[in-house]
C-alpha cells in the first residue's frame, strides 16, 4: 500500500469509525444499528455455508473447515446484536417487510462501489470466484475488527454486556481476516497476494469515501429496521461462543 493509499485509509477509517460510534452512542440511531449489525452479521451465514460446500465438492476440507466456524460465529454475532435489541425493547422488522423493503432499494451505496464491476448474479456464493470471496472478504473483516473495537471502546458502563459482546465479535473478526490470508497464501505468490490485497484495499477506500458523501448528503436518515419487541429476561445473557 503506498502512502497516498495509507493516508486514504486512515482518513476513511477515521470517517468509517466516527459515524458508527455516534449512530451507537445516539440513543435515536442506536436500535436501527444494532439491526443493521444484526442483519449484516445473520445475513452472511447462508453465504459462508455455500461457499462452505463448494469447499467440500472441490475437497478442500481446510477451507470447509474455516468457512464453517466462519459461519458459526456470524450465527452467534447476529444472536449478539438481537439481544441488545431485546434489552432495549425492540427487535428487527417482520422479515416480510424487509424482503420488501429490500426489493423496492438498490444495494447500497457503498457496496455498489466496493464490487463495482461484478454483478448480483456473480456474488452469489454458487459462483463468486474464490480469489474475489477471499480479497474482499479479508479487507472488510480486517475492517471489521478495529471498528468493533473502537465502538466498543466508546460505551460506557450501563452498556457493559453490549461492550463485552462487540469486543468478542471484534476478535472474531480479527479470526475470520487471519485465515483468509492464508487461503490466499495457498493460491498465490506473495506478491500476487499483495496485489490481491491492494486492489481490494482501493476499493475499499472508494466505498467509504462514496459512503460518506451519502451520509453528508442524507445525514442519519435511514430506513427503519426495528420495531417495539417484549424483553425476555431469559434471553438477556450473550450467546456463548
């Protein structure tokens, strides 16, 4: 990564990090953003368990392997982010209206940018190439773990078991980047893995950079993705790894 790059990811990793910490802190935005943490973490298990027998198929057990607790623990993120929900009252939308919403919405601004390029169809888990899956994947989940981290820095006591639980799925993440690098390091050359690394890392920089003029654009206005629940006390404890 040359400077000019480095200097563009700090400055968007710095964007990146302060519009997730305020939509947390901001007791108006943090229930729509747990739900879309929430959804983003749930959202990729059937994603990863493609991809996880597509690994299987072309006997690769290694990845299979990976891929499986990959999705194991995005399983227990998403359990982590419902239940913060829970303890504030409110939990996701009928997922009814989410596939509608959905319909009615273009992807987001941000992924448009980051797979500029690929259509819908050449994401889809039975077809995404592996280099594709392994470089994009890598940079968002090392992403993942420094901005988990300094979210989580950012609560304060009241928010302990919430705290706790982002700290946990920051380590995750830190996980799920390590292994992808290797997959990577089984595939390619050194250097081809760095050119693989910095052309996604380009990317990256273009859909932060197109994620927060829409933000300045729109400001926090989003869709709603939560509606009142009833806490269960029973529920309340964080899902175990």
């Amino acid at each position: 990564m040359n400077l000019f790059t480095s200097i563009l990811h700090t400055l968007g990793s710095g964007a990146t990090a302060f519009i997730m910490a305020r939509n947390l802190c901001d007791p108006q935005t943090r229930p729509n953003t747990l739900a879309g943490f929430q959804l983003a973490e749930s959202g990729a298990v059937p994603f990863l368990e493609t991809l996880q027998q597509r690994a299987i198929d072309e006997g690769d057990q290694w990845l299979a392997e990976k891929l499986a607790r990959h999705a194991s623990d995005e399983r227990r993120h998403g359990q982590i982010f419902a239940q913060a929900l829970k303890r504030m009252g409110k939990e996701v939308i009928d997922s009814k209206e989410l596939a509608k919403q959905n319909s009615q919405e273009r992807r987001s601004s941000f992924f448009d940018a980051y797979f500029k390029g690929y259509t819908r169809e050449e994401l889809k888990g039975d077809n995404i190439d592996w280099l594709v899956f392994m470089g994009s994947t890598y940079i968002l989940e090392l992403d993942a773990c420094n901005d988990f981290t300094r979210m989580a820095r950012v609560l304060g006591e009241k928010d302990e078991a919430l705290k706790k639980g982002i700290y946990s799925v920051a380590q995750d993440e830190k996980g799920h980047a390590a292994y992808l690098y290797e997959a990577m390091q089984r595939r390619l050359s050194t250097a081809q893995v760095e050119n693989l690394i910095d052309e996604w890392r380009g990317r990256k920089i273009d859909a932060v950079m197109a994620m927060v003029k829409n933000y300045l654009e729109k400001g926090t206005s989003q869709r709603a993705l939560v509606t009142e629940g009833t806490p269960n006390q029973a529920d309340m404890e964080l899902a175990s790894a």
